[in-house]
DNA sequence: GAGGCTTATTTTTAGGCGCGAACTAACCTC
DNA sequence: GAGGTTAGTTCGCGCCTAAAAATAAGCCTC
C-alpha cells in the first residue's frame, strides 16, 4: 500500500520491464502484438523495443507473412546478450548448469560431495561454474549472475546468509565464502525448494498462475508459496516451513525437537520410518529413492496402511494450506511427492478435499509438478534473470556487457 | 513481477498517493518534511500540495517556529474532505460508526439483530447508515464510502458476495443487497477478522510492521496476514482459514465437519465445550463471554488443565503461522483472545517457542491486541480511506466531492 | 531598526516520457 | 503498377519531476 515515489525514469524502466518480461515469458512476439499485450501505445512500444535492439538485449527473429499487409517482424530476448548460472547445493553432490538467456542448458556439471561442509562447498561451486564456462566457451564476462539453491533457509542482507539446521550450518556466509572463493558474476542464493518452486512457475505445472503452491515431498518436505505472482519470503525470508508446522498436536517427535510436525509423518523419510517401525521384515534397498518405490509399490498390508496414512497427513498438509493462502493451484513436486503422487493423486486430492473447506477447495487445481530431476538448478538459474527482467535491463544501473 | 505499464499520469496519481499516504499515517508535516520523507523534490512536493489544497483535500494544520528562519506550515489530510462509514455486522447485532477523515469517530448505532438473515441485515445496515448521517448532520453526499465487516468469506468479483457457513448464508450478494436497500456511496465489504486485523495495523499493535500476524480468537478463530503491508487474500479472496486447518489430526470433529480443525481446540467455544464435558458442575453464566471470564478464574484442576490445553494448542497454531509467514510481529485479539492473553500470554508465547522453529521465531513479537470492541467497525471504515490513498484521490476518477 | 542570516516555499527552466496523429515501409491482389 | 492493407516510425503535445533560482518570512546582531 505504501510505494515510494517516482520519475520519469523509473516509468521508463518499469516499461521497458514490461516489454522485457512480456517476450521472455510469451516468446517471440511484433512490436504490434507488445503494443497490444502491454497496453502500451504502438509508438511507445516501438521507441523501447529499438532501444533494447540497440542494447543487444533483443534479437529480431524472422517474421510472418500477413495476408495482403507488411509484415510483422517478430522479437525476442536475445539468448546470447549475456548467460546466467545454476547452481544445486545437495546434500550428496553439487550440480552446476549454464544457461543462455532463451534458458537453453549450454553444459553441467555434477560434482559429489563428501560431506556438506561450508568451505569444500563453496569451492566447489567456484571450480563447477569454472568448468561450464571453459567446458561451452562462455567468457565469464558474459554471465549476468549464478544463482545458489541450497537446503535451508537464506537470510538476505548486504550479503546472504544461510541456515541449515539439517546439515549443521549455522548462519553460514555463503554468499561470501563463494565471492572469495573467486566467483565475480553477482550472486543470488536462495532457498532450494524456492527456486524449484521457481522453475514450477516459469516452465512448469505452475504457469499461469498467479497464486500457487508448490509442495515438494523429498526426504522432508517443503513449499514455495507464490500470491500475487511474487514469491512468499516473510520478514526475515523464513516464510515457507510448511514441514514443521504441527499436525498432530503430541505426536511423534520430529528431527526438529518437535512433537507432531507434519514431515515427521509425510517425508520419505517419516514414510520409510514408520514403514520399518510396522513390518520388521527390513527393506533391502540401498538409498531412500528405491526404499521408497519398494515401498509404494509392495503389496503386503503393512505397506498399504503406511502409504494410505501418509497420503492422509500429505492431503491434510495440503489442505491447511488450501485454507491459509487460497490458491489456484497446488503443484506436488520433489523426488518422493512425484513417485506418491503417480500411483495416488486422486487419493491425496481427496484427502484434501476431505479436510479443507469447500469454498477455497473449489477454487484450487491440484497436479504433479512438472520440472524434472534439474528443477533446482533450473530455479536457480532463473534468479538472475528475474532480477534483469524486474529492473528492465537499466543501462543506467551498473551492469556487465553482454 | 509482471506490473502493468504506466504513463506520465500514472506517475502523478503515485505520488499524490505517496504524499496523501505519509500525511494520513504521520500526521501533520511540513512541505520539507514531506519532501524528505518521501524522496519527492520539494518542488513537486509543493505542487502537488498545492493541487491537494486547492482540492480540499489537505489543510494547513498552525505553523512551527524554527530557529531563525521562515516557519514551516504544517499540512493535515482536511478532516472535512469527507467521512466515511464502517459496518460490523456481528451474529447478535451490528454496529455503524461515522468517522471523518482524520478517523475521529462522529457517531455510533447499536442495532439489535434477531436472526442474521440476509434482508433484514441489508435494511438494518441501511437504517444504521442514515441514523448516524442524520445524528450527525453529515450529508451523504459527504460520505467517501461504507466498509462493512462481515462474519465469513467475501468474493470480490463485480460486486461482492458473502459466504458463511456458521450462519448459513450461501453465496449471499450482500452488496447488491445493501445498495438495493438504499445505501449509496461506494461499498466496501470484507471479512470482519480481516477489517479487525486493519484496524491493529493502522491504530493498534501491528503499526509499523510490514510482515505481521493478527490473530483472533473470539467464539472461533481466525487470523488477518499481512505480507510486505498487504492484506493477504488469495486468489478468490477467501485465504487466512486458520480456523479450520489441521491441528490434530483424527482428532476432535469440528462443527465445519472435519476432524482436528484448530477452531475444535482453540475458541471459546470450544474451550468452554471442553470444560463441560471435564467437569460436569456446569457453569451458570449466561453468556460466553462470562462463562469464558469464569471458566479462566477458576481454581478447579479440571479448569486449569482446559486452560492449560487450550494456551498449548493455541501456541502450537501460532507457531504454524510464524513458521509459515515468518512475521516480524504477531498480534493476539479477538475478546477470548484479550481475555486469555491478559492473563496467560507468557504462557502462549512460551508454547509458541516451544512449537515454532528457532530462526522464525527468534524473529517475531507477539503483543496483545490494543484496539476496542469496536475494532471491526473501525477496520471496516479505514476500506473506504485506503481506497483513497491508493489512488491519490485522483480528481480524473469518478469521486463524489466533499 | 536595518542589514544579514537562515530556513521554507514557490517559480522558472531543463530534460524526459507516453500518446495520438500523421507518415513511411513493405507486402498483397487485381 | 494502382490500390489496398497491415506494420512500424516520427513528430508535436501535454504532463511529469528535478534542479536551480527567486521569493517569503522569520530571527539575530550591532
């Protein structure tokens, strides 16, 4: 409600976003169909379009005959005015991928990781965007940002700052330790399950949707919660703990500390826990991924009641917040939600239409994400080049040439 | 992140709004002062100021002397431009109340309400409306708008509708009603616990902050977000269902049907329902509001272990939204809510520690409510003023003069 | 009590911006 | 190649804010 004042300028610049997102997100697009998609006049359109052609940030792309008319010229984003960096911080290995700015993947790396430890990590990172770079030819001039997705939350200040109680960082300067580490390119680092949440909206089961949530299953769970088509980060960029608010008020202790949490009953872990704690007949498998396949897909009746319980808790999970944030959508997405919700979608959307209130219930769209195994880097990626799509490209605010 | 395109006067009607907005908030300023405040130039903080003068809509508020040089004039929204009107439409009555535009509160109804049925809730809103004009000697010609607060869910589509179960009212087009009913400035109608959470936003416990939580817990529960100064509302306006999310799963049926809702563990209701099935010596007052007074003093076991349930289940709901929406405050209301808070509020902040995740809740504050009984009238009143500032009163739009 | 000093506000000037109208470009059909 | 049609550009106008200059309105000192 309360803005801050404007020029001319930031008029300027809030157009020139406009047409800048309008041919990133609807592809190429004649200065006519901006004109009419913006609301901006034709003259208009076309003095910013020129401007931006001058830049290098757009490229004209072929045209299309009309019939009896001149035709249209078609533009679009150029891909190649600068390249933008991923970078999945897991818990096994680290996973680097460099984009251009049509967000095709150029090269990727994957590094393993021993232990998660700050240091080692942010090294990592330093030689895997090295390695994209050398590896398609890209100049290290030429990249607008690296975005950073990493496990836990990510206070941003003058420099960000991580916290994962999980994996035992505590206030870790990251942003920092990557900077010396000798990465130049601006750096954006942000919670994980946001920049997936991040890819869902731009290029997956998200698109469209201006208030969504995305909910991803893995080995605990987590949500990204999008109104207004801007991502939800709260006073201190917190927001979003959807695993640790509490279900069942006195339950079963979380890793957190405690009682009740809704990922001590609805991550692959809690399933396989509490799968292992039913039926003592030991699950064979060697990770958590095929644990939980043999899991989902076993017959025995153990099995069954632990899978229907979980698709329970998951729905009314899903549900609270159905009734919290009235969505449009509800994208279920992570390694473990994407295997649950294959075999049983149908029964998480009725054990969500079970414990939510009618009214927001009709409202929302239920589906399986839509990204795939690279969504994080993917949504870390995408960071940058929301950053230069929001500003509008200002020559005037500092900013490497592409 | 997708705006709209603007124009040169879109930037005028921002910054008659930015201007419009510092003064309404921060009370009488000089030119200068607005002119820093804001960031404007104090060239276009004059003219505009001076267009806002001309228009009637600010007045000059006596001078200060300064220490040896010209004294500033200080400038107020005029009290006078306009009024306007907040409605609470409450399950035993509803309440009008006239304010001008400094908020001073010019008059009040009561009107006694025997069953809440749509009708004769417009008339009476139409009734109250013109006995305070009329109390008052305002013409309504002067009135800017009529807010009116609501039990339930409203739908802002042309004109709004209301959805409340508890009162069984299905899709009423209560403001369709209302104008028919004769009521002729502007409506504005809005859930109640969402004009309340306004109301502790401008005036009460929640001024300043940009990310908060109000929470209100009268008969039932339900909860006002705001994110970066926004009054969250979902995609059909129907988010902030607090109530009615999942606390304990499988556990107690709540009368919206499902099991476990929070509203079955934390209202007055339900704690005084839960004390009688406790203690079987049945409380003799007559009404909730005194049985809840009663069911808080008293010394019996069967009391305090009510109470002490209801302050952990309350705290653990808490910690859910401070998990979720990561506030920077969280502000307790509602009358069970005050009544609770004055005297067990360590006690709730405690169970809330206990629930919530560390860095979350290492972030926010939690203070009891500070505005009266007539809170929801009040928010409901601020609608019609926010929709001022938020245009800047642009003269261009359709706008009843003062 | 006159001149100088200080601070507040207004006026003037300059640089931008988007829009609408008029204009040019590039194709088609007959 | 004349006429028609659609796409894109140029130019003048009205508006906007910022910066600089001018004016207003007090206080202080000698």
């Amino acid at each position: 409600m309360v803005r801050a004042r404007a020029t001319v300028r930031d008029l300027r610049r809030q157009n020139r976003s406009v047409l800048l997102t309008a041919l990133f997100l609807d592809g190429p697009l004649s200065r006519l169909q901006l004109s009419a998609s913006t609301g901006l006049s034709a003259a208009t359109a076309s003095t910013i379009t020129g401007e931006l052609l001058d830049e290098g940030l757009l490229t004209e792309a072929g045209s299309v005959e009309s019939d009896g008319g001149r035709p249209r010229v078609l533009l679009r984003v150029n891909p190649v005015f600068g390249h933008v960096v991923g970078v999945d911080v897991g818990e096994t290995g680290i996973k680097v991928e460099l984009f251009d700015l049509a967000m095709t993947r150029l090269s990727t790396v994957d590094l393993p990781v021993a232990a998660v430890r700050p240091g080692p990590v942010s090294e990592l990172v330093a030689a895997g965007v090295a390695q994209v770079l050398s590896a398609s030819g890209v100049p290290a001039s030429s990249v607008l940002g690296v975005g950073v997705g990493v496990p836990g939350t990510v206070e941003r200040g003058t420099s960000a700052v991580v916290h994962a109680q999980t994996i035992g960082w505590d206030a870790v300067p990251l942003e920092r330790m990557i900077r010396e580490a000798g990465v130049e390119p601006p750096l954006f680092v942000e919670n994980g399950a946001k920049t997936q949440g991040q890819a869902e909206m731009w290029f997956g089961a998200g698109r469209g949707a201006r208030h969504a949530v995305i909910v991803l299953v893995g080995s605990g769970v987590g949500v990204a919660v999008v109104t207004g088509g801007v991502m939800h980060r709260g006073a201190t960029s917190n927001a979003g703990e959807w695993g640790h608010t509490t279900i069942v008020y006195g339950g079963r202790r979380c890793r957190c500390g405690v009682r009740g949490c809704l990922e001590a009953y609805a991550g692959a872990e809690a399933m396989l826990g509490r799968y292992r704690e039913a039926a003592r007949d030991g699950s064979s498998a060697p990770d958590q991924v095929s644990a939980l396949e043999e899991l989902l897909t076993s017959r025995s009746a153990a099995a069954r009641r632990v899978v229907e319980e979980s698709v329970g808790y998951l729905g009314a999970g899903i549900a609270n917040l159905v009734n919290l944030f009235n969505p449009e959508r509800v994208v279920l997405g992570g390694w473990a939600g994407l295997a649950l919700g294959a075999r049983q979608l149908d029964r998480i959307v009725a054990a969500t239409a079970e414990h939510a209130l009618r009214h927001p219930y009709a409202q929302v769209r239920i589906e399986l994400g839509r990204t795939g195994p690279d969504a994080v880097a993917v949504g870390a990626a995408t960071l940058p080049v929301a950053a230069l799509l929001e500003t509008g490209a200002d020559p005037r605010s500092a900013r490497r040439a592409g």
